[in-house]
C-alpha cells in the first residue's frame, strides 16, 4: 500500500472521532479492495460492519470454540492460598514455580498465564497477593515489592485465570545449569506449558505474558509450538538476544558492560542471594560474595564465556556467532501457532531492535500496541485515547478473555496501534506526547525519502566530502558547540536540513548508507537523528533515532574481520523505529560521531574517517515529506533477518 493510501485510511480513521472502530478499518479495506489480515478472514457482512461471530474459525487451534467458560459466571472471585509447584520434565531437569488459583464453583476448569522468569527465584515475588512472610523457608532475605502496578497478578486471578510463576532452568528454586535463553529453555518452556495444560482444575488453554526476560521467555515457548499455548503478550521484547547486547552492526553501548557481565551470573545464583536485584552497598557486602561462590555451579558451558564477550569485544573481534545465533528466534518465528500480542515502547534503549522486524515473520493472528514510553509493563498514562481500552488491565483482559476463554470477539487482530511521540521527547507528560493511528504492518507500509550528508547539510542531492575522526570519549554538545554548528575537535559533523516544508510523519526504522573511507582496520560509527526548531541551533534538541556500527562487522557477521583500510567501503547502518512527527519550518539535523547520544564501548582505534557525498540517510514517511527523494539503490540486508531483501526502491 503506498503512502497516499495510507494517508487516506488516517484520514477516514481520525474521522470515527478519538476511538477508531473496527467497522471503519472493514470499510477502508473493502474500499481499497484490500484483505484485512490474518485471521479475521475479511469477512464481512452485508452492509460491511464488523465480522459476525462465524467469521473466525471456532476450534482450530489456537482459536477458542465459544464455550471454553460457563455462561453467566463472572468475577470477581476470592484467591485461594497460593501452592508451591515443581514440575519434572523429561530432561530430568526440574522447574520450581507456585500457582495462584481462583476460587471458582466446583467443577469450573479455568486456564493459566503462565510468567516465566529467570529472576531471582519465588523470592522477589514473595510479598504478591498480599503474602507477607514469603511462600519458601529459604527466602529469608527482605522481599522485593514488585513494580506490577496494583497487583496485576491477584488481578488476573480474581478475573478466574490461574496464574503460573515459574523459574527457568538455572536460576532461582529451579534445577540445572542457566543456559542463558539457549535451546534448552526452550524445550523445557513448551513441556512445561503442556504440564500446566494437564494439570487439574485447567481448561488446557495456557497463555503467557511478562516483559523484559519474560517477554522473550514467551517467545521461546511459542516457537517450539506447544499445542497448549493460544496467546502470548510480551512486552519489552527480546527476540534475538544479539540485540540486547548490540546494535545489529555490532556496536554496544558503553551502559551494558556491568550488565552483560553480571546478568547471567547474578540470575543463577540460588536464594537468598537472589532476593535482592538493586545493585547498592547491601547488595555489594552481602550478596557479591555468594554471586562468586555459586556462578560456576549454575552456569552452563559456555554461557559465562559468551556473555562476557560483551565485555571484551572491544578488543576481540570474536563473539562466537554459532552460540548467539542460536539464541536468535527469528528465523522460528514463522513456527509460532499461538496468538501474539506485542507491546512495545519507542523509548526502549536496552531492547531496541527487537521489534523491528517481527512483524511480517510472524504467521499466526497477531496484533501490536506501540508508544512513546520506555521499558514498561503499565502504560495506562497513554492509553486515556486509546481505541482498544483505557487502562492496561482492560487490554490484557480482553486478549486473554477471547483466546482462554472463548469470550468476546477477536480483539484488533491484523492491527498494529501506533502512538507517535507528538514531536516530543521522553520527558514531555504523556498527554502531550502524540496521536493515536492504525497501520496494517510495523514498519507501517509507506514512502521512504533519501536526505545526502554533504558539507552544505543534509540535501536532495550528492555533495563533497567530509571528515571526522572517531573517538568515544567525545562529550560535546548533540548538534555542535556553536551557531555555526563547527567542531573545533573534529570529532563529530552535524548536518542539518533547511527547514521542512511540510509536515511529515516519520514513522518505521530510519537507515544510514555510508560510504567511508578509514585509515585504521576499526572504530566505532555512531549516526544520531535529532529534530531541531526552526533555527537550527539545537537549543532544546529531541533525539528521533539512533543506531550505530562497529567497524569490524561492517558486514554484519557475529566474527569481525579488519575493515578495509584507504578503500571507499560502503557500510549499513540500520536506526531504531520511531513514529515521530515534525511540523512545518522545523529541521532535522543528523549526527556522526564516535560516541553517539547512547555511548558506546570503543574497540581500540580512533580512525580518521572520510565520508562520501553520496552517504546518505533513508527516511520512513506514512504522511507528508522532508523533501528528500526516493531511494533508488539497492542495499545490503539487514544483519540476523531472515528473508530481508537489500532493495530499499
């Protein structure tokens, strides 16, 4: 679909007033001759309103048949006592969980969200559902009040779900060495789903929901495709655990070194040690000594050797690209039967990169919800004007209501929701951070706009040469130190527009196309996107998007290899997705440092760099322009994607 028709179906949407029906997507699509997508089949009625009830396909897997809940029974129900659970698998390996079940009439079967967790054992969650004195005689430590928002785990509970928190292999109460999200916990996630599916008092119907760690846990499940697994809801994702540690060119984040070293141990540890998270003075006399002493029993071969690699990869260029390949879910991603559900922040630092992709490599009923906030589980603050609910409990509820329950109807299932940041950055209040609109796909489908990095700015055509000299300790200011925006160090270029002439949505992942030319065999490239005022002298500027490259995998390959010295070498950068407007007589300015706005680890080199007139920047638009041009080259594919294609035309 191309630009001006998705700016039509925004048009038609925004007409349906603050919530957007799914009577106006079924209009628009029937209009434009379209599909919808997925599962709802673009079945219609006669006069086009929403699908009928028969127009999804009752009993095939993993679609509910209706009558998986007693009519007529409601919540809310009172919590019984919750049970300490260990469940054998096959392996030998034993997972160590407890249960909360709801108190429902005799002869109710109910099914179970399960929260699978590496973290700290039962002992972090020892104080839920107003359980004070902890559930295990080993945590003795202090429990951790959780940041859930109002007990969303009693929640789920009282609404007649049973709720599952289980501990992955390696790590809290649970058996066997911690594989660091291998093919191991994957195996054991699925049998583990089938037990609970088994287990009396379930309806055999399991979902699965959590972020951070427990958003991928959920993807590691789903790819194996247990029969008894109908929806997952991950936030804060992690689908390729590459990208919680670099960018997909390779660069790291100076930030992630402690916590890419320490993560993986400090989760094996066996309780009372792991009831403390925050890392503070207790944590340091207490805990650190029994972290050491522990590790080397609960680690796997080789997972504290691959995640310390991080660490040490600015001065090796072997990352072991077998090991982290085989933590990359999305080339399984197509395997997934169970419905999925993606929350994600446009703020996410730590898990940016993992939603980028996913969405067309993903064939069972899908859905995604996307705003401007960062690594969060309640969004509620954002979702006053939301059209699929106004707070985050409403939201999980319904999904988990139609997939477990068979209650309701398929809820926006082929949409993906998208909040745009209103021209703000992450410190405006969220009411005046953006507006509400529908996409079919993430990226959505729309126009892309070509801007040159030439010594005259960022412009529709080719220019000159110019140069920088990459070092990571630059501290200067984002777009220059001056009105003119020089650089008396010679350590960063900005390049800024003139000022835009209409206004335009940016929305989707952003790409640099370098075509450099180093004195050195490495460094770091870090290219940052800001939007500016009409001056262009970066007073108050709002980062858009970001992305960066390690010189060693200009390629894209886990294994580094010198970087072609005194040869134009071209280079692709890929930037994270953004939904950002800018208004009319606003510019853009874009960075190219050594150290970017996030910071990077910096392998040992500080090259010169020259870069071509042609390098370039590729812009994703769903409305208005930047007055760029359309990209008319082919580029290579994007890293640890499958089925990316280099033409960008």
């Amino acid at each position: 679909m191309g630009g001006g028709e998705d700016a039509f179906i925004r048009s038609v949407l925004r007409s349906q007033g603050p919530v957007r029906s799914m009577r106006a997507v079924v209009a628009v699509a029937i209009l434009l001759s379209i599909p919808l997508s997925g599962c709802l089949g673009g079945a219609v009625d006669e006069q086009g309103d929403e699908p009928s009830p028969e127009a999804w396909p009752r009993c095939e897997h993993p679609w509910p048949c209706g009558d998986e809940w007693p009519i007529g029974l409601d919540g809310p129900f009172e919590l019984r006592e919750k049970e300490h659970v260990r469940v054998d698998l096959s392996t030998g390996v034993t997972l160590d969980g407890a249960i909360w079940w709801p108190d429902v009439p005799p002869g109710t079967d109910v099914p179970v969200i399960l929260w699978a967790s590496p973290y700290e054992g039962q002992c972090r969650y020892s104080s839920v559902s107003g359980d004070p004195g902890g559930l295990f005689e080993n945590c003795q430590a202090p429990p951790i009040e959780t940041d859930l928002g109002d007990d969303l785990f009693g929640y789920l509970g009282t609404a007649g779900y049973a709720f599952a928190l289980f501990n992955v292999r390696g790590t809290g109460l649970s058996s066997g060495c911690y594989t660091f999200y291998g093919p191991e916990s994957r195996a054991d996630l699925a049998e583990l789903v089938g037990a609970l599916a088994q287990l009396d008092g379930v309806n055999g119907r399991v979902g699965m929901w959590g972020i951070s760690a427990m958003g991928g846990t959920q993807f590691m499940a789903a790819v194996e495709a247990p029969p008894s697994l109908k929806a997952i809801m991950p936030s804060g994702i992690i689908t390729d655990f590459w990208l919680n540690r670099y960018t997909p060119q390779g660069a790291m984040r100076a930030s992630d070194t402690p916590f890419s070293v320490g993560w993986p141990t400090f989760n094996s540890v066996v309780p009372p040690a792991g009831a403390f998270k925050r890392i503070n003075a207790e944590y340091t006399s207490t805990v650190a000594p029994i972290v050491v002493g522990n590790a080397p029993q609960r680690l796997c071969p080789g997972a504290a050797e691959n995640a310390a690699f991080a660490a040490k990869g600015q001065f090796t260029d072997d990352r072991d690209p077998e090991w982290w390949n085989a933590r990359n879910l999305a080339p399984l991603l197509h395997q997934i039967e169970a419905a999925v559900f993606v929350q994600h922040g446009l703020y996410e630092s730590g898990h940016a990169f993992q939603d980028d992709a996913i969405w067309d490599l993903i064939d069972a009923p899908k859905r995604m919800l996307i705003g401007p906030w960062g690594h969060e589980l309640v969004v509620d603050d954002h979702l006053h004007d939301y059209p699929g609910g106004s707070t985050t409990k409403a939201v999980v509820l319904e999904w988990f209501d139609f997939w477990l329950r068979g209650i309701g109807e398929p809820p926006r299932v082929g949409i993906v929701d998208i909040k745009d940041t209103g021209g703000a950055g992450p410190a405006a209040p969220p009411d005046e951070q953006g507006t509400w609109f529908e996409a079919s796909a993430w990226p959505p489908e729309g126009t892309q706009e070509v801007l040159y990095l030439t010594p005259e700015g960022l412009m529709t055509e080719p220019g000159g040469t110019t140069s920088f000299r990459s070092v990571t300790n630059d501290d200067g200011a984002p777009c220059g130190e001056s009105a003119d925006r020089s650089d008396s160090a010679g350590t960063r270029i900005v390049y800024m527009s003139k000022p835009v002439e209409h206004d335009a949505l940016i929305a989707g992942n952003p790409m640099a196309y370098l075509e450099l030319t180093s004195d050195q065999p490495g460094g770091l490239v870090a290219i940052d996107v800001y939007h500016v005022g009409p001056d262009g002298l970066c007073d108050d500027p709002v980062l858009v998007s970001w992305g960066g490259a390690d010189l060693r995998h200009y390629d894209g390959t886990g294994n580094g290899k010198p970087f072609p010295t005194g040869t134009e070498t071209g280079i692709r950068i890929d930037l994270v997705g953004r939904a950002h407007p800018v208004e009319a007589g606003d510019r853009l300015a874009v960075v190219v440092s050594g150290i970017g706005a996030l910071g990077y680890l910096g392998p040992p080199y500080s090259p010169n760099l020259d870069l071509s007139g042609k390098s370039h920047v590729v812009l994703p638009l769903v409305e208005g322009s930047l007055g760029g041009q359309e990209p008319g080259a082919e580029y290579p594919p994007r890293p640890r994607v499958p089925g990316t294609s280099g033409v960008q035309a």
